[in-house]
C-alpha cells in the first residue's frame, strides 16, 4: 500500500489535470492522480481533422488564476518555440489535436500524474480513501472525481448497437468506410456537426446517401455574446448555485445554445461544403439536412435499418433507411463504478446523481473531515460552465482553497457587468457596509460614553434622537 496521500484524483481529462497543474504550486499538500489511458489523449475518439475549440485557449489549465504558471498554454508555445509563428497564424481559437498536444505535454512534466491505472474500487476505512487500481492501492485523506462523462445513447437504439451503429465518440478508433453507404447522422450539436463535415468531404470514403437527424429547430449556432458570456463568470455560478432548483433547470434550458451550439466557423465551413458540391460543382444530391425531427424508434432492415423520426413541424412520421447510424447524441452523467461501495453514504438527487455543495465537495454521511470532491458533475447545482473548459482553473483553484487553512490562489473578483439579483448588490456593497457599521459602532460607543460624562443632564429620549441624528450622517 502507498503512503498516505493528501488527495488523490481519479481520472485525468482536462479537469483533474488543472487540479495536479495548480497542486505543484501548494507544496504543503501531496497529491496523486490515476489515469487508466497510457498516455494523455483529449477525446482521442472525436479527434477528427478540421476540428477546433469552442473556447479560446487562455481558458487553459492554469492562466485565469495562476497566469505564472509554468503550465498555462502560452508557456506551451515558448517552450515549444512556436510563439511567434502561432501569432502569425491570427488564430482565435486552436485546433482540437493542438489543445490535446498542450495538455499532453502538461502531463508529461507533472509528477503527481501516473498513467496506467485504471481505478477499480474505492472503499472508506477508518479516516480515510483506500483507492485499488489494476497495479495497487492507495490510501488518500480526500478524493476528487474526475472520471468525465459517458456517451448517451437513446433506449430506442441502444438494442441495435454494433458495427455499423455506434456513438460518434468511437469514430475515430473504429477503422470505418463510409463508401457507397446510407449514412444516417443523429444529432445536431457540434460533434454532430463535426462528423457530418467530415463526412461531407468524403473523408471516411464517399456515402451513397448522408441525412443528418437533429432534433433542434435548425442547425443552431453557439451563442457567444458577449453577455451570454457572462454566465461563465466566477461570480455568476456562484449565485446560481443558490437559485431555487426550478429555476435552475429553466435556466439551463433556455442557456442551451450558449453551451451546447455549432460554431458559426463550422456551420459556414458546412454551408461553404454544400454550396461547393452541389451548386458548383453539381454533384447528384446525396445529402439531406433534417431538423425538427425526432427519432422516435428503430428497426432492422434487409439492408440495415430503418430509422423512424417524428417530424415535429408537421407531427408526421417519416422512415429514414440507413446502412450505417451514427450516434452524435451527447454524453450524461453516471456515478463512476469505482466509488460503488460508497454509495450508500452518499446523498444522492432524485435522478440518482451526486449533489455538491459550492466548493465541488461531494454530499456524503461519511466523515467530516474527508471530503470527495467531483469536477464535470455539477451541471445542475452550478449551471452550464461546469461541463466546461472556461471556469476551469478557477474551479480547480477553489478545490485547491478548500483543502487549505488560508487560501492558496487569489479568488477575488472585480465588478461585473450584469446584476443578475439585488443580493448582488448587497454583495457588492458588503466591504462598505463593514466599514460603515464599525464607524457607527464607534461613534454608538462615544455617544454613550459621552453623555454619561458631559450629557447627565439630557434625558434618554433627547439622547436617542442626538445619536440618531449623528449616526445618519456616517
Ligand atoms: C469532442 C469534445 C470537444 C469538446 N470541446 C470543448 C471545448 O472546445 N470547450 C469546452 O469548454 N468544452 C469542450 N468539451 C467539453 C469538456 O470540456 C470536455 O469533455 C472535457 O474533456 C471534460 O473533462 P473531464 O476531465 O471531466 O473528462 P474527460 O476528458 O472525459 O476525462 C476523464 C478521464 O477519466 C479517465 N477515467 C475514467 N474512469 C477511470 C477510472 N476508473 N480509472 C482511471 N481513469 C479513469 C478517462 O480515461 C479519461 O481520461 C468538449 C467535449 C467533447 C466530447
């Protein structure tokens, strides 16, 4: 068994990684995080060509709360000597493989990242974590989740999975040819658009027949307002996670777009595709872009399948034949299996998830003192930046303050934009509420004492009515 650790993490995607990133500054704390991947590989299934960020690449591992980081993307660009040939790119956001590169070469320098361990059980004995991976066991005061999410595949489809249906998070593992093939895509978020150009260029062979199912009213764009923006701030999340759980979730739905659209880079590189193709060069249309459809149901076919989706425009059925479907449905939260003998202590919501409290701390009935904390798993109490790259660092940053006395990283912020409610404004004027009340304090107590020396001959009403007066004008 290894020495007991301060915290351990389980799992490396992007978000543990911020976390052992930032954990090198704090000396005072050990740490250990167990990836069961043998190297570091960002959604190394999607890893298509032509794929790029939603979000720019300042939102790092580090930046936005340790800009001197020896781990923040700029340094990557240094170290690498292509700084200046990056900005002679002029590029706003990177590619998907660069982000990937930077975050491989991040975990190749930190020595609290082990590769190769593929997390197994972890039991609560005594006061602490004991962690078992396939290679050994570890004992830990306090755990962060960081296992990431699971591909969604509708009920309908899941009886029907195999080679030639699967979820799009496998495309680029599975050695596929598309050619001469009924593809039928599901899904209308970016992954779905991604596949779909891909596959428009013919890079998986050239289908006899593409339709794209997306249940969205068009092929949405991602909002990225610069007020829309603003729900990927520190302070925002912060007041969200105490809104009513209704609103919550009326809020989530109405932000969908901003978290969950198509790049406008991507729907024009798709729109410029099918012009190209069709209109220029006048190809025979073996495409077809069908939103506001719902795929409803599923059977086999002589040839494959037959695909039913419910035409939400027009409340018909409609039949798609597909040879291939590929499934770019999103991903859902599940309770990693390791932590299974810990379920019972946990306090779970009523769809069966974890529930955390602000600080990214799992609510469990096991110890006080041993905290388990999860990243990527707060969709409902912390709002759409959660699943996110964008608060990363500064959710790491806040874990990290959470295991301390004193806080490590500053998490102070400066004013914001929108008032989002008035205890906002409360908020804001606290400091000058403090200053203000100990002011009156001091002068209540020299009033007081005041009139017992010079004031004996006042009596209380008139007192009370001079120390008022006085008070209102602090
Ligand atoms: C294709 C794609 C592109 C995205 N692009 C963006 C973007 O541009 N901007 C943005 O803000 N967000 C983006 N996201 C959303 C989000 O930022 C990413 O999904 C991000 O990778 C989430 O990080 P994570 O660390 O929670 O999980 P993951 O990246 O999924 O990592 C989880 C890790 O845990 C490991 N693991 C799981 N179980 C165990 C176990 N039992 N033992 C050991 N290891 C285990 C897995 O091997 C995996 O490496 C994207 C998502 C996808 C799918």
């Amino acid at each position: 068994m290894e020495k007991l650790t301060d915290i351990i993490g389980i799992g490396v995607g992007p978000f543990n990684l911020s976390i052992a990133a930032l954990l090198e500054q704090v000396p005072s704390l050990t740490s250990c995080f167990l990836e069961h991947k043998k190297s570091f590989i960002w959604h190394e299934g999607l890893m298509l060509p032509n794929t790029y960020m939603q979000t720019s690449y300042l939102k790092d591992l580090v930046t936005a709360v340790a800009p001197e980081s020896p781990y923040s993307f700029i340094a990557y660009l240094v170290r690498n000597k292509k700084f200046y040939r990056f900005l002679n790119t002029e590029q706003k956001t990177i590619t998907r493989a660069e982000f990937s590169d930077y975050l491989s070469w991040v975990s190749k320098q930190l020595n609290n990242v082990n590769f190769s361990q593929t997390v197994e059980d972890i039991n609560f004995v005594g006061d602490q974590f004991v962690i078992t991976t396939n290679q050994a066991q570890y004992q830990a005061k306090h755990i962060c989740l960081g296992t990431g999410k699971s591909p969604y595949i509708p009920a309908e489809i899941k009886p029907y999975l195999g080679d030639n249906c699967f979820h799009a998070s496998e495309i680029g593992l599975r050695n596929i040819d598309l050619t001469g093939k009924r593809v039928v895509l599901v899904g209308g978020g970016q992954t779905g658009a991604d596949v779909f150009l891909n596959a428009l260029r013919g890079n998986w062979g050239q289908p006899a027949q593409l339709d794209w199912v997306s249940r969205r009213a068009n092929f949405q764009a991602l909002d990225e307002a610069a007020f829309s923006n603003e729900y990927f701030m520190p302070r925002y999340v912060e007041q969200f996670y105490h809104l009513d759980e209704a609103v919550k979730q009326q809020e989530i739905r109405a932000q969908k777009l901003t978290s969950d659209g198509i790049t406008s880079d991507a729907l024009l590189a798709i729109y410029q595709e099918l012009y190209d193709k069709f209109e220029v060069q006048k190809q025979r249309k073996w495409v077809r872009l069908l939103p506001h459809r719902t795929v409803s149901a599923m059977n086999n076919a002589v040839n494959g399948f037959n695909l039913i989706a419910d035409n939400n425009l027009t409340g018909k059925d409609e039949h798609y034949a597909a040879t291939v479907v590929i499934l770019a449905t999103g991903f859902e939260s599940k309770i990693p299996a390791c932590i299974k003998a810990l379920t019972p202590m946990l306090d779970l919501s009523e769809g069966g998830l974890l529930q955390l409290d602000p600080n990214f701390r799992v609510k469990w009935t096991g110890n006080k003192d041993n905290h388990i904390y999860a990243v990527n798993a707060g969709l409902d109490s912390h709002g759409i930046a959660d699943p996110q790259l964008s608060l990363m660092a500064w959710r790491s940053a806040k874990i990290i303050n959470d295991l301390l006395p004193e806080p490590a990283f500053d998490l102070g912020e400066n004013q914001h934009v929108i008032q989002w409610t008035n205890d906002d404004v409360e908020d804001n004027l606290e400091p000058i509420n403090r200053v203000r009340n100990s002011v009156k304090n001091v002068v209540k107590s020299t009033v007081k004492s005041t009139s017992e020396i010079e004031m004996d001959s006042v009596d209380k009403a008139t007192k009370d009515v001079m120390t008022e007066q006085v008070l209102s004008m602090v």
